[in-house]
C-alpha cells in the first residue's frame, strides 16, 4: 500500500484552481514550482542559470526555453 508512489496523481493548473477552475497542468513554472495549463504558461528563452534551480550545477552556455507562470514573467522583466 503507497499511495504516494503510484504517479497517478495529475498537476493541476495553479491560475486556474483560484480562479475555481480545474484544468490540467501542461507545465511547471521553472521559478515557483506551480503547474500551469496552456492558457497560462508563458514561455521564455533565458539564459541558464549556472547551479539554477531546477538544474544541476554545470555550464551550458545557451539559451533554451522555460516555462514560466504569469506571475513569475512579470517579476522576470529585464
Ligand atoms: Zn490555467
Ligand atoms: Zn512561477
């Protein structure tokens, strides 16, 4: 018996779930951990960060896309 460990458990859409919505989430915010559905994930091209969360430290040295939910774009301005 472990419930935990059995991967059926779906993500659901953050933005949505406040707005009393239930929709799937089709991504997870690289900076907060919240899923978002398609409505609501931004995606950006950043650069890697060197040690960043979610990734291992090492050195990449380009760009490539991330997810970002609406209000982690806002505060990711340059
Ligand atoms: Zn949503
Ligand atoms: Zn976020």
């Amino acid at each position: 018996m472990d419930a935990y460990h059995t991967g059926a458990i779906t993500m659901k859409c953050y933005i949505c779930a406040k707005k009393a919505r239930t929709t799937d989430a089709v991504a997870i915010c690289i900076v907060c951990g919240m899923g978002t559905c398609m409505e609501h994930t931004i995606r950006r091209d950043v650069d890697i960060w060197e040690g960043g969360y979610p990734f291992p430290a090492q050195k990449i040295g380009k760009k490539m896309p991330r997810m970002l939910c609406q209000e982690c774009n806002a505060a990711f301005r340059e």
